[in-house]
C-alpha cells in the first residue's frame, strides 16, 4: 500500500505542509534562538513615529502583528513545533495503549468485550473538552501566589488527560476488529499449526490492523488539535495559563503554542480580527493537511485492495489474460 500511499496527491500536500511547518519551526529555534520579528513603532527618516503596533497584514509584516507589535507568522511558525508536536505525541500514545489493551482483550478476554463496550460506550457521548475544562482548571490556571504545580507537572497532567479519555474507546474498537480476524479461516489454520497468540498476532492479526492504525492515528492527532483548540478558547493553554494579577489584561500563554495564541487574542476579533485569525487559521489549515493525508491513505488502501483482488484473479488459470489486462489498465488510469 505504500507506493500508493506516496502517489497520492492529497497525502502529500498535506505531509508536505506539516513537515515544511515543522521544519521552518525548528530552524527559527536552532538558528534564530527562539526570537520573534517585533515593531512597536514606525519611523521616518527625521525619526517622527509615523504609525504603532498593532500592524494589519501586508503592511510591516505578512501576516500583521499583535498589540505588542510581534509579527504572527513568525509566532505561528515558532510555535507549530509545540502545537503539532503535542498533539503527535497524545496521538500516539491513545494509539499505543488502545493496541496493547486491545490486543490483551481480542486475544484472552474476547467474551468480556460486550460488557467493557456497554460499560465504555458512554465516553464517546461526553465531549472531553468539558471533561478536560473540569479536571484541568485547578491545575492549568495560574493562581495569585503562583502556580500550585511546576511546570513537568502540569504537562504530564494533561497529557496523561488528554490520553487516557481516548484509550477505553480505541482499545474496544481494537478488540472487536482482533476478534473479529479470530474467526477467519486462515486463524483456524494457524492454531491448527500450533501458532501461539503472540505469533498469531504478530504473523497474521498485526499486519491486517497497520491500515486501520494509520488512518485512527491521524484521526486522534485531527481531535487532540480540535480540543486544545476548544481549551484555548476557554483560556487553559498548555502547560498553564500566565495572570497578571497586578495589571491585568487577558491571560497568556507562556509559549507560543497555538492554543496559547488562540485564548490570548481571542478578546480582538472584535476590534483587530486579523490578529486573532492568524492563529485560528493555522489550527484550521493544519487540521485540513491532516484531513488531506487520511483522504490519501483511504484512497489507497481501495486501490491497494483493488489490486490485490486484480492479483489474486490473475493466479486462475483461466483467468490469466484477462486478469492482466485489468491489472494493466489498472495501473495506466492510477499514473494518469
């Protein structure tokens, strides 16, 4: 499936963006040490300040600047490292901890999964941004006398949040597709030829769940951006939310990630739109490169399937010309 894979125009549009943002976002930090283009004044050549931040796109910068003066493009591509980087992260790991319980459950306890279903299948009817609110305000937000928490801590809370809710769901749908290849003709002939349920696993069920595993990978790192989207909003911005409590003004982020950005210029849509845009397209943008690699995966896995059947007809002797013919045609229609 894989040469498909890097066939398909979608899927690569949109690993070509992530990876040209992640890129550029890492470069800014090894060779510009982290720093963010700013002007909070403009002068002429007497010196006179002729206008101030903040900066409307396509005049000092690109994209414009914030109230500080801070140009956005150059805070969104500092900060899509951490963003994209967050979201990879839980998104693996919902993937690793659904498998393994999955697997635990598809292989010794394929009975008790109707009733792990039943007692599981309410986590898919709460949102867990309103989960996540309720458990991770206390922790999140910044209290008058400090954080309560240090930093390692905060992050690992609400990894370990944003993780978990996802797991009991993955791990079910992983026990129903295992249990399901359990009743196929060739794993009855695998535990007719003696093979233990690690072998049968690796050997037969494994290779079956990689297509499945890649296309609710991207669909976990899609929702974990869509949530820290939503927490943005309600101003819990990861690794905590900064409050001034001596001059005021909205929270910040401590970072530049985008839930951060999003919550913090959220309050300007109604007098500098732009500024808050900026980080909401970004979030929009690469929500859409991942909606567009899925695309591509889904396409070919029915092309990879189409041709294995091509393959397989071809394997009957009688079959054998036409079969090539179809396999032929197959292959001139997919390069054009």
């Amino acid at each position: 499936m894989f040469k498909w894979i890097i066939r398909s125009k979608s899927f690569m549009a949109g690993f070509l963006f992530l990876s040209v943002l992640m890129l550029l976002s890492i470069g800014n930090t090894v060779f510009n040490n982290g720093e963010i283009r700013r002007d909070v004044f403009l002068s002429d050549e007497k010196g006179n300040i002729i206008d101030a931040a903040p900066y409307p796109p396509f005049t000092v910068f690109p994209l414009g600047s914030d109230l500080d003066g801070y140009d956005l493009l150059h805070m969104m591509i500092e900060g899509a490292k951490i963003t994209i980087g967050i979201a990879l992260l839980i998104a693996v790991l919902r993937i690793v901890l659904g498998l393994l319980i999955g697997s635990l459950l598809g292989m010794y306890a394929r009975r008790w999964i109707a009733l792990f279903e039943k007692v599981f299948s309410s986590f898919t009817l709460i949102p867990l941004t309103l989960v996540a609110a309720f458990l991770l305000h206390n922790v999140l937000i910044m209290q008058p006398d400090g954080f309560a928490n240090p930093f390692w801590q905060r992050v690992l809370f609400e990894v370990f949040i944003l993780t978990i809710y996802a797991v009991p769901t993955l791990a079910i749908f992983q026990a129903n597709e295992i249990k399901r290849l359990h009743e196929e003709d060739f794993m009855e002939a695998a535990s007719v030829l003696g093979g233990g349920p690690w072998h049968k696993m690796k050997v037969h069920i494994f290779p079956h769940l990689k297509e499945n595993l890649m296309q609710i990978s991207i669909q976990q790192f899609i929702q974990v951006l869509i949530v820290l989207s939503h927490l943005g909003v309600l101003n819990l911005f990861f690794g905590g939310t900064f409050v001034d409590y001596g001059a005021g003004g909205p929270p910040k982020s401590m970072y530049y990630e985008w839930s951060g950005l999003v919550g913090t210029y959220f309050r300007s849509l109604n007098f500098h739109p732009w500024i808050a845009l900026v980080p909401i397209g970004f979030f929009t943008l690469t929500i859409l490169a991942a909606q567009l690699m899925l695309n591509g995966i889904k396409k070919a896995s029915e092309q990879a399937e189409e041709e294995k059947k091509i393959r397989h007809s071809a394997s009957l002797p009688l079959q054998n010309n036409h079969s090539e013919q179809e396999l032929f045609s197959l292959h001139q229609s997919k390069e054009a």
